[in-house]
C-alpha cells in the first residue's frame, strides 16, 4: 500500500504526504487541518518571534494532537554591501517606495540590522522548539549547527532538511537529518540552494527525486510541481518516500494568503512563473509582475539575501496592504494552473489520496 512508507513511519502520520511550510501563509488553521486529515501540517515559522511561535503551536495543539512540523530558515552569512551598491539599489528601488506612499529607507542602517537581526531571531525560534519539544522541525537554507542537530535529536525531534543538488543532500544526510526534502526547480518561493551557484542547481522534481533516492540512505521527499494524485503517483515511482506540496495549499480557506494572493494564483498558468532575485536576493519562483519585468536587466545589481529582503520588505508589505498585485510577492509552482478552486485542506488532503489511488490503479492496468 503506497500511504505505508518510510515517511509515514518516521513521523507518525497517515499519509506521506506533507504541506510546505510557506511563510505568512501556513499558519496554525492550515498546519492543523492537514494534520488531522492525516498529513503532515507545516507551521511557516521563519518570520515569527517567539510570542508568535508560542502562540501559533498552542493553536495547533488546541485542534489537534496529531504530529505537526514548524519550518525555519537558516540564516546566511554574507559581506555587508558598500555604501555604492546601496546606493544603486535604492535608486532602482525609488519609483515603487513613491508609488506606494512610502518614506524612503535609511538603506545602511536597515541592512546592518538585518543580519543581526535574522540571526538572534533563529536562535529564539529554536530555544522556543526545544522548550515545546515540539515533534518535526525542518529546514531550508543550509544546515543547522552541529550543536543544535544534537541538542534537538537528544529530545527525540525528527530534521528535515531541504535540498536541491545530490551534494547537498548528501550533506544534509551526513551531518544527521532524518529525512531530504529534494526542492525541484518548479517549486514555488526561494531556492533552498546553499552549495554552489542557484543558477546551476535549477534541477527538475522529475530529476533530482531518483538522484537523491539512489544517493542516500534517508528517506527521500519530493518537492516542485506537485499538485495532484498523478504527481505523487510519479514522485513514489521516481523513488521517493513522501511528496511535499506547497502551492495546491496557499488557496485552501485556512491558508492566510491573502485574497488577491489567491486570486492571481487561481488565474495563472504554467508561463506565469520566473525565477528572480528581485524580492529577497535569492532566487525565488514567483508569478511575474511590473515590479519583476523593471528589475529583471538589473540583477547584477541587487544585493544578496537578506539585505535585498530588508530594502525590498516595505514594498512588499505596502503593495499586500494596497492590493497592488504589480509590486507583490506571489509564490507560485510552475503548476499552478491545476488549481480549480478554493478546497478545504482536509477535502483536498483526502483528494489527493484519491488522486493517487486511481493513479497508481491505472499504472497497474497498464
């Protein structure tokens, strides 16, 4: 029976079937209705501080008891621009903070504390998991301290981590991770790439799933592009042991995107998405929008994550409040356009095991 696999063992759950943990959008409802359909619900945590965190597991362990994973970003560690590079990025910056009625930033002072401030932020979030013991964590962007693998495995807390190259999966399995996540490159939102150029590890799901399956001896969980039975279906025949999916969630009712998020999602197609390094400074797929076509000859020019993400936060915050899809950040999956329509988390979680069912049925009569 294909919803008994590693995965399932591992971490206690129904079906290998997992929600990414997408921040601002999967929140305590989201985390939990995938949970209790017998998935794995995903907490996006890597903005919240540690009030919110608390917050937002209590909310989950109030709807249910079922296992549950909080995801975080690592924080990364890059040389602070000069004041030139700054200076150039606030000029290509200029004409969306005076669109959307802002006050331009104190771009040198923002940048300084944003490294700062990513990393005492991290560092809260993960004492707070550690006090809450909470089950799953997972991780994009590199790999957690040495330290923090043991203090966290010592409580009996299953890793995952996220990769897009055999490399870094590989890494990811040395340093002691209980599961991979292989990020493909028609996943919605940032690159998890953290060995290597972004630009070479643009791997596809159909690719990278039975280069990790054959290279490591975790379990394997395929991630981009995924939207139905079909797709898990094909990511389980490709050797994986648990498919993520991000997208087919952002519309549900419990998902916190906002509603012009989900209308732009619900009308996009597969030529919709770019890779680009205009919002954070890492490349991320995103649905393509004016903001996106004026940066897209100046990317020798943005700065690296997180500054870019500290330039760019206000506008993108300014633009979801003003509903002014031509400057927001839409994260999208290169399937987009199998989204139909608004499903419950629960109905869709039960969905795509329909899905799969007659799938995997069909491959058989064949």
């Amino acid at each position: 029976m294909w919803t008994k696999t590693a995965v399932t063992e591992l971490l206690g759950i129904r079906y290998p079937l997992l929600q990414a943990g997408m921040i601002g959008a999967a929140r305590a409802d989201l985390a939990a209705a995938v949970s209790m359909a017998g998935g794995l619900g995903t907490l996006g945590a890597a903005g919240m501080n540690a009030d919110e965190l608390h917050r937002e597991m209590k909310a989950i362990r109030l709807k249910t008891n079922c296992p549950y994973s909080v995801n975080l970003h690592i924080p990364m560690k890059e040389v602070l621009p000069d004041e030139g590079r700054l200076e150039e990025v606030c000029e290509l910056l200029q004409p969306y903070w005076e669109e959307l009625g802002l006050q331009p930033l104190n771009a040198l002072a923002s940048v300084r504390r944003e490294a700062a401030y990513k990393q005492a932020l991290f560092e809260e979030q993960l004492a707070v998991i550690l006090e809450e013991s909470v089950p799953i964590v997972s991780f994009s962007y590199g790999v957690l301290d040495n330290d923090w693998i043991d203090r966290l495995k010592h409580r009996g807390i299953k890793l995952i981590g996220t990769a897009t190259t055999v490399s870094e999966g590989a890494h990811l399995e040395h340093q002691g991770v209980d599961l991979v996540v292989g990020q493909g490159s028609e996943a919605g939102g940032e690159r998890a790439t953290f060995l290597g150029a972004a630009e070479q590890a643009a791997v596809g799901t159909i690719a990278l799933t039975p280069l990790l399956a054959d290279a490591l001896h975790v379990p394997v969980i395929a991630a981009g592009g995924v939207m139905d039975g079909r797709g898990i279906a094909a990511a389980l025949a490709l050797g994986a042991a648990g498919v993520q999916l991000g997208t087919a969630f952002l519309t549900c009712p419990e998902s916190d995107a906002s509603r012009r998020t989900k209308e732009a999602l619900l009308t996009s197609m597969e030529e919709s998405t770019v890779l680009t390094r205009s919002y954070t400074g890492r490349y991320a797929r995103t649905i393509r929008n004016k903001f996106i076509a004026d940066l897209s000859d100046e990317d020798h020019r943005l700065l690296p994550y997180p500054y870019q993400e500290a330039l760019t936060r206000p506008i993108r915050e300014a633009a979801e409040e003003q509903e002014r899809v031509s400057c927001m950040a839409v994260w999208s999956g290169q399937a987009s356009r199998l989204l139909t329509r608004e499903l419950p988390a629960g109905d869709l979680v039960r969905r795509l095991v329909k899905e799969t069912d007659v799938a995997l049925d069909r491959l058989r009569r064949l």
